[in-house]
C-alpha cells in the first residue's frame, strides 16, 4: 500500500515551491507553520517575501518581533509568527544553530505541536512518522473505518499499515519512501481524499480503503462539533491629525502580546466608540470563533488609556497592519477622512 500511495505522489503531487531535494528544515519549518488554518495558494505568494526578509534562522533570531509581525501582516492567527520567532531564537542561542534531531526535540521548540513536529521531522529529517493534520485525520479516518479517531489512533494505525514501524518514530535516510510517507499522505487529502466529494476512483489506497467499501466515504470520520460564532462589537478610532512636512498622522497603539491582533500596532479597537467621533461606515470581519462588527470612526483625540505613536500612512503601512485595520484605513482613504 505504501508504495502505491507514493507512486501516486512523485506522479500527481502539486510542484509546490518547497518540494525540493534535499529539505531544508527550516524552509519546512516555516511552510509548516505559516500553513496552519491558512490555504496553501496563499502561502505559495507570501512565502518568498518572508525568505527574502529572513532567509535563514539566524536572521529571524536577530529580527525584533515587530518585524517578524509586519512580514507576517495578513497572515492572521499573529500567535504563529511570536512562535516562531521565538522559536529561532532558541535554536540559535540555546541550540548553537543546530535544529532538534526528532519529534520530542521539536516539541521543546515554543508553539511547536504534535504536527509540525512529525511534519519537519519527516519531511527534513528523513524520520518514518506519521504528522496528523485535518487531511491526514480524514484520510486515516477513512482508511482505517473509524468514526470518531483520536490522533493517537491514527498514528497508530497508519504506521502500522503505511510504515511498518508502529508507533515509534525511527530515523531513516532523507531520500528513502518511508520519509515521504506524512507529506504524501497530507497531499492525498488535499486533492483526493476531499471532505464532500472525494475522487475515490483516482485514489490509490481505495483497495484498501473501508470507507470506501462501506460505500460512504463521507460518512468518515464523524463531524465535529463546530463552536459557536459569538458576535463582537469593536469600534476603531482612527485619529487623524496634520504633520508639520504636510502629511497627515494617524494615531496608532501597541497591542499587548496577548488577545486579538497581538503585537501589532494599529488604530485602537474598542468596545466603545468615540463620544465625538464622526462614524465613517462599517463592516463585518470574520475571524475563526467571532463575527466582528467594525465600525470605523474619525475621532478628535485617541482613548484615554491609549498610547499611540504618529506615524505617516505609508509608515503605517509598512509596520504590518492586521487585515481588519488595512481594511478600515482603506476605506477611511476612500472617503477623504485623510485629509
């Protein structure tokens, strides 16, 4: 099964920008991470200018946060870039440069998981494990007939019947099949083993597939319950005032390292809106639990607990806004509340 499952992949897998030999771990390690709840076309165009900024561990160490942030800008789910940043710098002062040879080494690393871990492991590291993403969940899920898997599970079973390793993890050269395994897996799921109509008849586990069997693939694994959307009422005051060069300031705050936007800077958001702001307009934002009504204001002074920097628009956009604030400065722009 292995071996169809990978001749399927060196045929059919997407030619994506990383899937070159031999792996750099951390080229991995980033596409890992910035992959995470984002699609993949959009890290396929934001991943060069990242390289480009931090080539390299070393250079992502020296950076200051704020930098990490503003290249990360758009991105969302911010938590990611702190992690990682801080994550290079464990690796280049505490490591001496030298990345974690296996999944437990990887698991130290801050805001590594279970699945980056295995991913960069197998993928760089040439280690015959197993990395459980949503794919990977719906494809083993699928193969194996279970309803309701825990990760452990699926580890578990798709090692014994992909890897013949079980559930240890053990190191095998880079360029050998058993490496390719959790990447051709993640593949098979993202083009194949889809969740409403997946192409069973392309699919090179069907064989051996018992969801494929039992005649209702999408009947595996069971839905999972999805939180609540809660509704949030955020007002942005957006407080404009002119510069002695002829541009106009706009009033931007720090956010604090935790909660929405964390560490980035922009207009401050509150719940409250301006007791003498003039409302421009608003609009709804989508973040993963919450449904952000933003409503944007042109307010003569910031909160009171505000402590903002004046910066350009051009400075402001080049500290890395949160889409939501690009969003309300580009319709701020658009009404000619800039000047």
């Amino acid at each position: 099964m292995r071996t169809e499952l990978l001749r399927w992949y060196h045929r059919s897998a997407r030619p994506l920008p990383w899937r070159r030999e031999p792996r750099d771990p951390y080229l991995t390690w980033v596409v890992e991470t910035m992959s995470q709840q984002t699609r993949i076309d959009t890290v396929v165009a934001r991943l060069p200018a990242f390289l480009a900024r931090f080539p390299d561990v070393q250079s992502l160490a020296a950076a200051d946060q704020g930098e990490v942030l503003a290249a990360w800008a758009g991105l969302g789910y911010y938590r990611r870039a702190r992690a990682l940043h801080a994550a290079a710098r464990v690796v280049t002062h505490d490591l001496g440069g030298r990345w974690p040879p296996d999944v437990a080494g990887w698991l130290r690393l801050p805001g590594v998981g279970p699945y980056t871990a295995a991913a960069v492991a197998a993928q760089a590291l040439g280690s015959a494990t197993i990395a459980v993403d949503g794919n990977v969940r719906r494809v083993g899920a699928r193969l194996l007939g279970l309803r309701e898997p825990t990760d452990a599970e699926l580890r578990r079973g798709l090692a014994d019947l992909l890897l013949g390793t079980g559930p240890t993890a053990q190191a095998v050269p880079v360029d050998d099949d058993p490496a390719r395994v959790a990447e051709a897996l993640v593949e098979l799921g993202a083009v194949v083993c889809t969740p409403r109509r997946p192409a069973c008849d392309g699919c090179p586990l069907r064989p051996g597939c018992a969801a494929a069997a039992a005649g209702d693939p999408t009947a595996f694994p069971a839905p999972r319950r999805r939180a609540r959307v809660q509704p949030l009422t955020l007002h942005a005051w957006w407080v404009v005032r002119a510069g002695e060069d002829g541009h106009v300031r706009l009033g931007l705050e720090r956010r604090p390292q935790e909660g929405l936007w964390g560490g980035l800077h922009g207009p401050p958001w509150r719940s409250e809106a301006p007791a003498d702001g003039e409302r421009v307009a608003s609009f709804h934002h989508l973040l993963t639990h919450r449904r952000v009504e933003a409503v944007v204001w042109r307010a003569p002074t910031p909160p009171a607990d505000a402590e903002v920097g004046w910066y350009r628009r051009d400075e402001a956009l080049a500290l890395g806004l949160a889409a939501i604030d690009r969003r309300a400065l580009s319709i701020l722009d658009g009404v000619g509340a800039l000047g």
